[in-house]
C-alpha cells in the first residue's frame, strides 16, 4: 500500500482529504465518521460574526461558511465563542486527526480575538475564511485587497498555531494576490470559496439564497490556479471546490496541491466516499509503481511550467474556430 500521508502547513495528515467546513462539520459524531474513513483532518463548521452579534446562540443549519446572509447590522457585539470552543474541545477528546477551526467575520478588527480564543481551546489550526465581497462603485479594489492581507497580519500577531486563508477567484491577479498573503504570514491557501448565490422571488420580490452542490466540472478552474500558484510561490495549498472522485484528488495533487477539501460528494454520497477514494489513489500509485502521494506532488506543474497562458489561447482559439464551423 502507498503512503497517502501528506504535511499539510506542518500539519501531519494520514491522507490528503479533508473534511471541508460546513453543516456536516459542527458534530463530533460526523467528524469521527469521517476519520474513521481516512479523513485526513477536519474543519469545523464557520464561526460567523453575525451569529456572534446575538451573543452565545450556537450555530443553526441556516449559515453556512460559503453561503452568509447580512444581519443584524446594528447589533452589538458580543464575544459568544463559548459554543464553539466546547465544540474545538468535544472534537479534539474525540478525534486523533488534525481540527481545524474556521472563522467568517466582516469587520477586520475582531478576527485575532476569535483566532486566539480558537487556540486557547486547543484547534490545531484555523482557516480564516475570508469574503469581502465589493458591491459599491466607490470601494478602492487596493483596499479591499489590503483588508485582506491587514486581517492575516493581525491573526499571525496573535496566534501562534498555524493558519490556512480561504479566498475567492475574483481578483485582478490571483497570483499577486496569492504571493502579499504568504508575505503576510499564511501557512497556507486554500482554493476557492464558493460565494451565496441569491434569486429573487417572483411573487414577493424578495431576496432568496440559493444553495447547490457543487459539481466536479467546477474543480478545473481551481486546478488551473492550484499550478500556478504552488509552481510560483511553493506555498501550501488545499484545493476546495468540485473535488469528488479520485481522479480529480490525483489531478489536483499533480498540480501541486498539499490537499484537497471534500463537502458535496460526502453530503451527496456519505462518509464511506472518503474510504473508496482513498483506495482508488493508492490503486492508480501502486500501478506506476509509486510510492508516495509525496513522489508525485506538482509534477505535471513542473512539466508544464510556463504554458498555461499558451495553453489557454490555444484552447480559445480551438473553441472559436469549432463555433465557426457550425
């Protein structure tokens, strides 16, 4: 059997899937499930700002850490961390693999207070899961940036554990983007969020949120990036976004990724996906005679360095001469 371990930001995991933040997440029971079938570490459902504005409520099936609503605007703050850090304690008694927390916040300031009283209850890491979405034709996208990388400066000065930034692909430059945040201290990055989609209600008008699984054609735009980025930068990276066979786990490992986050295909399929996965990576490694995921990490990164903006007008150009024909 190959060795399907992985170190993931310093972080020894017995293999490189991870159970991603999200509604499955918030109980101890279903992150031993997904331990016992080989998970490689966990992350905890959101701690959301805007729960946290209502003082100590827990946490409902109605947020998701990819999917917020704007509440409460007014509304005081209130630090209401207690259920959550039971939870980070709960988890860590529970569970040998990895906890990672997740925190979802707007305003800059109360991310290190949340990091650190993360730590103090024992995670083994935490995933700032970071949105500032700009929906005003004043806000300076140099500043929406810049609150970005001030919000990972301020959790690094306050937390010694190690910490994963969770963005968008809705940047200028992914990559520059990419290299200010390992400047600013992330031990890693992890590709891509998944934004609340909304319609509208054609009877009332109203606003409605939108909720879907994601789908495995979605994973390719992460790939994309997962390349570019680790080939550039060698940052730790964990591919989240349409990740639910073995070949796109293989696929995203190749392209340089440290690991790979699953939601969907478990919620979809249950947590014995994890194990079938697991074992059709180790078939495929021990068929070329490999021996680790670490013997094949980035290689089709480093034979293609350089040509994805080639390959990327080729595949353009090919897509507009077949509309032609037709």
């Amino acid at each position: 059997m190959a060795d399907l371990s992985v170190n993931y930001m310093g972080l020894k995991l017995k293999s490189p899937i991870i159970l991603g933040s999200s509604t499955m997440s918030k109980t101890t029971e279903n992150m031993k499930a997904a331990e016992n079938e080989g998970a490689g570490a966990v992350i905890l459902k959101s701690l959301f700002e805007e729960e946290l504005r209502q003082g100590d409520v827990g946490y409902s099936d109605s947020f998701h850490p990819e999917a917020y609503e704007y509440i409460m605007k007014d509304a005081l703050m209130v630090y209401g961390t207690k259920g959550y850090t039971e939870t980070i304690e709960k988890t860590k008694k529970a569970v040998q693999i990895p906890v990672i927390a997740s925190i979802n916040c707007m305003g800059g300031k109360w991310w290190a207070g949340f990091a650190k009283d993360i730590e103090n209850a024992g995670a083994d890491a935490v995933e700032l899961n970071i949105a500032y979405v700009p929906f005003s034709i004043t806000d300076d996208p140099r500043e929406v940036e810049q609150r970005y990388i001030d919000t990972v400066k301020a959790v690094k000065a306050e937390v010694k554990i190690p910490v994963a930034v969770k963005i968008g692909p809705n940047f200028t430059s992914i990559p520059y983007m990419a290299a200010k945040l390992k400047e600013a201290g992330a031990d890693s990055l992890t590709l891509f969020n998944r934004y609340y989609q909304m319609a509208i209600d054609t009877d009332t008008l109203k606003l409605k949120p939108v909720h879907y699984y994601s789908t495995e054609n979605e994973t390719y735009n992460v790939l994309r990036w997962v390349s570019v980025i680790t080939t550039q930068l060698g940052v730790n990276v964990s591919s989240s976004t349409g990740v639910h066979t073995a070949s796109a786990v293989l696929q995203h490992i190749l392209a340089g990724a440290s690991a790979v986050q699953m939601v969907s295909e478990v919620y979809k399929n249950g947590f014995g996906r994890i194990s079938a996965i697991l074992e059709e990576v180790d078939q495929w490694l021990e068929l070329r005679k490999k021996a680790s995921l670490a013997d094949i990490r980035g290689l089709a990164s480093k034979k293609n360095a350089g040509e994805h903006m080639g390959f990327e007008r080729t595949q353009y150009m090919k897509i507009a001469e077949a509309m032609l024909v037709q």
